[in-house]
C-alpha cells in the first residue's frame, strides 16, 4: 500500500453563464462599489473559465485514489506544486501513515512562511487523493475512516444569488433569481454581498422576501467592508434573520471580527482559513462562530478535520465550503461533513459547471440534501477520459 505514481491534471472550462462570484466581486464583471474602502483593496482575481487541478495517486496495489487541488486561477502553478515539489515527497509513502505523509508535505515549505495559498491548496489535492485511495484498499467509504457518520443526508444552501442594486429594477433581477432557486427545491440560499450596504440590506430582504420566514439566508461579503459598514449591514441582517455573516472584514484582521463578533448577534463565517494555526487565532480573540475550512483550500480531508475538531472544542461550527470546482470537491465536503459532529449545512454551487463530467455519479442534491454514499472512497467514479479530454 505505497504511492507509487502521483500526476496532475489542470482543467479548464468555459461555463454557460459568469461565476456568480465574479458578478460581484471581480475587475472585470464585479459591480460598481460605493468609494471606501478603495477598489485597489477591494478587486480579486478571477478566471473567465471554470478552474482546478485534479490528482491522481496509484499505489503498488494498483488502488487509484483522486484528489482536487483549488485553483480558480492559476491552475499551472499549482500542478507545479505538486509535480516538482509535494510529489517527490509522497512517493514511496505508505497509505497507512496519512498524518505523517501530510506533517512532512507541510513541512517542506514552513521555513519559507508557505502557511496557506497556492502551497496549502496543492497539498490539499494529494491529501485527498491519498484518502480515497486508503478508503478504497479497505472497501470503506471515507466517512468511515473518519470515526463514522452523523448523518445520512448533508443539507445544503444554494450558492448563489448576486446582490442588486436597491432600485426596482435591481431587485427584480434578485426576486428572480431567487425564485428560480426555491422552485429548484432549495429551502436555503447564500446572497453575495460586500459591493454597496443599501444595495446589500435591500438584496437580501428580497430574497429574505422570497423564501419565507423559515428559510436559512446567508450573506458573503467577500471581506469587502470596513467596520462601521460591516457594523451597520450587520445590524440589518440581524434583523433579516441571517444564518451567518461570512467574511464581513478582511480576513487579516483578527481584532475588527472579535469587536464586530460582540457588537452583533448575527454569527459571523470564515472560509479563508487555511491551518488549525489561523483558526485558532480567530476562536481564542472570540471572533467566529462558523468556521469554513475549504477541503481543497484547507490542507485536505486531515487539516479540515482537525480544523472542525478545533472549532468543536470552542463551541463554534464547522461547514465545508465549496464554491466552483469539479465532482471531486463535491464529494470530499459530502465525506467531511458527514462526519463533523458541530455541522449544521453545507455550501453547494448552483451554476453550470463544465467540470461535471469528471463524474458521471457526481453527488447532487434533492431537497436542499445531499445523500451521504456508502461507496467505497470518495463515493463517486472518476472517468479518467474526460479527465484527460478537458485536460487536453
């Protein structure tokens, strides 16, 4: 049970429609912001195309596992990662001794201040390919080598709708967004936000509007505002009735979510966390209570678990985050969030992706839910053709 091969495989797809991300938040596409903060500090880089990077390990028992590597943008760099320096670290490794293999892969970077980015998002891909492959020699779903599952079924929030302005006209582009995912069956949907506070408060009493009192609402801001902003839009989600408040301030700053964090009773999120290191700093400063480990942003399925295990232990929750990707980050969510006790609901993806046909039993959801598989691994079938076609 040693990895004999790892390769990668950067994909690159042209969707049907703009990331809805990229509608709000991006150079190209984003909405017009209000003046401050400035736009140089405000503007992130996105991919025209839908983006990743797929792993591949075999082992001397012919078992092959998959992994995915994030990369919305720079898909090149991360396979570079992985193919000149965590491959040469892997090979040779017994799947026996995951913990190990992923501390020496971490590791190899940390006296270079590599704690997240590129680095953490390339050995999350191996990580998880190495997971599946363990899961699949002993013929056990991965939520079992994971202490078993919790649930049967992992609810999820459709991600998602961009924020309008607050004239009719804006939000009648919202109000219809909005229904067509609650006529999709969705019972809870996340609003991007982060652009204008009176265009936000507004988009998100609309959908509010839309899918009634008892439905979840979830607002990202993307790390867009400023304090007083984030205090004042906030105040106006409290009062919506939100689930959470993910990324209202940019993530560096630690003090502006623990005062943010006291002045609120909306719970504030964070998907941005890398390390058990980063998170722990946010649980000690009380400044979160949704933590979002991104399975392939955040080191894999072993620092995700360890990251959830963390949060735990403060009393705070644990969700996946899953935002554009292939079949492959779908299911490894599924995986984890099957098996974190502090898990309420899980981020789920509702554009058109061209990566689906990675798989054709990708995981999908029915009823706002997602049922846990009982396959062995990952639980879906990766068809290495059109892996190798897209990557063509």
């Amino acid at each position: 049970m040693k990895v004999q091969t790892v390769e990668t495989f950067v994909l690159n797809a042209a969707p049907e429609e703009v990331y809805w991300g990229a509608r709000t938040w991006s150079a190209d596409h984003g909405r017009p912001l209000v003046e401050y903060p400035p736009a140089a500090r405000r503007r992130y880089v996105y991919s025209d195309t839908i983006d990743t990077v797929l792993v591949k390990v075999t082992t001397s028992d012919g078992v092959t596992g998959w992994g995915e590597a994030k990369a919305p943008v720079g898909g090149r760099a991360t396979a570079a990662i992985i193919d000149d320096l965590l491959a040469p670290l892997v090979l040779g490794s017994g799947l026996v001794e995951l913990t190990a293999t992923w501390e020496r892969m971490y590791a190899g970077m940390r006296v270079r201040g590599h704690d997240s980015g590129f680095w953490l998002e390339a050995l999350a891909g191996v990580d998880i390919a190495l997971w599946d492959a363990w899961a699949r020699t002993v013929e056990r779903p991965l939520w079992a080598l994971l202490g078993g599952r919790f649930r049967d079924a992992v609810p999820v929030y459709a991600s998602g709708v961009p924020a309008g302005s607050a004239d009719d006209a804006g939000q009648e582009v919202v109000r219809a967004e909005a229904e067509r995912l609650r006529s999709r069956g969705f019972r809870a949907v996340k609003v991007a936000i982060g652009v204008s506070p009176e265009d936000d408060i507004a988009s998100v009493s609309t959908v509010r509007s839309v899918f009634g009192p008892s439905a979840s609402v979830f607002a990202d801001a993307a790390g867009q505002y400023e304090l007083p902003q984030a205090l004042r839009v906030g105040r106006a989600l409290q009062e919506l009735g939100a689930g959470f408040f993910e990324m209202p301030l940019p993530p560096e700053d630690i003090q502006g979510y623990a005062r943010l964090a006291a002045a609120l009773d909306v719970p504030l999120a964070l998907d941005s966390l890398a390390t058990r290191h980063r998170a722990l700093a946010f649980l000690r400063a009380d400044a979160l209570h949704v933590l979002q480990p991104d399975v392939c942003r955040a080191g894999g399925v072993t620092e995700t678990m360890r990251i959830a295990a963390l949060a735990d232990a403060f009393g705070a929750q644990a969700t996946p985050h899953v935002s554009i990707g292939s079949p492959i980050h779908v299911a490894a969510s599924v995986q984890c969030a099957a098996a974190m006790p502090n898990f309420a609901i899980m981020e789920y993806w509702i554009g058109s992706n061209p990566l689906a046909v990675v798989a054709a039993d990708a995981l999908t959801p029915s009823e706002s839910a997602i049922a846990v598989p009982s396959g062995p691994g990952l639980g879906i079938t990766v068809d290495e053709d059109a892996v190798r076609r897209l990557a063509s």
